[in-house]
C-alpha cells in the first residue's frame, strides 16, 4: 500500500460527507440527524459534514421508508454519491418500513433498492447512535477506498 492511498483511506475516515435523503418519513428521524451536527452534540468534531450534492458526498443517509414516488429518487441520487460510497439508513423504516408496513405507497425496506451498508435503529434514533452509525460507515468506506486501490493495481 502506497502513501497515497493510506493518507487517503486516513482522510475518507476521519472527514466522512454526508448527503441527506427523506424518502417519506415523518422527519422525526430528520430533526435527530440535524440535532448530531448542533453543538450539543458536535459530530462535525469528527469531521462530519452536510453536503448539499451527492457528487460531494461520500456516505448517503436515508430516512423513511421508500415510497412509490420516491423509489426513481433514491435510485438516481444513489447512482450519483462517488465511489466508494457507503449508505446508512437512519431509523425503524428504512430497515423494516415500521409502522407504514402495510401501506399501498410504501415499496418496501430500503436494502430492496439499494445496497445498505450500516442499519441505526430507533423511531426516532438518538443523535449519539446515529454518529456511531456515521462512524461505522466511514470505516466501511475507508477500508473499501483500500480494496478499491488495490484492485485498480491489479488490473493491467
């Protein structure tokens, strides 16, 4: 492993950005994830930020369970997030569509649409378990830059 790629796998760990995505929820989830950037709990102290492109950001947060007129949204905003990227989705409905699981709008839990790399339980979570689940994430992301570097290596 190069220099290169560790500082890079170091910096995509310890500054991961984040693109926020409701994909129908009651913005309980939405207010908590704001509420872990305040300064009561200060996650930006690791580096955390909001981004306001996906093409910026390197870990996709999604809140609420996927609904019909969301699921091309999801699809195209997951599309447009780098490589490597990692995806975590923040609360109950995105994991198991929670309360909503029987509605006729809803198409399903999150990982049916696209790959989910880190699950924070909870309706609403707590800020302080979504950063663990942001930090997971970033270590997700920082070990997959490794692999990815690696593979480009042996590629002739």
């Amino acid at each position: 492993m190069t220099l290169v790629s560790r500082i890079v796998g170091t910096c995509r760990r310890r500054s991961p950005w984040l693109f926020h995505m409701n994909s129908g929820s009651c913005n309980g989830c939405d207010i908590e994830l704001i509420a872990s950037l305040t300064p009561r709990y200060d996650a930006e102290q690791l580096g955390v930020r909001l981004q306001g492109s996906p093409r910026h950001a390197d870990i996709l947060c999604v809140t609420g369970p996927v609904t019909h007129t969301s699921v091309q949204a999801v699809k195209t905003v997951y599309g447009q997030v780098c490589e490597p990227k990692a995806v975590v989705a923040i609360g109950s409905c995105p994991a198991s569509t929670n309360a909503f699981i029987d509605s006729r709008v809803i198409v399903g839990p999150l990982d049916r649409q696209i790959p989910v790399d880190v699950f924070v339980p909870g309706c609403p979570p707590r800020p302080d378990a979504i950063i663990q689940g942001i930090v997971a994430a970033a270590g997700i992301l920082a070990k997959r830059g490794k692999s990815s570097d690696a593979e480009r290596k042996a590629k002739p």
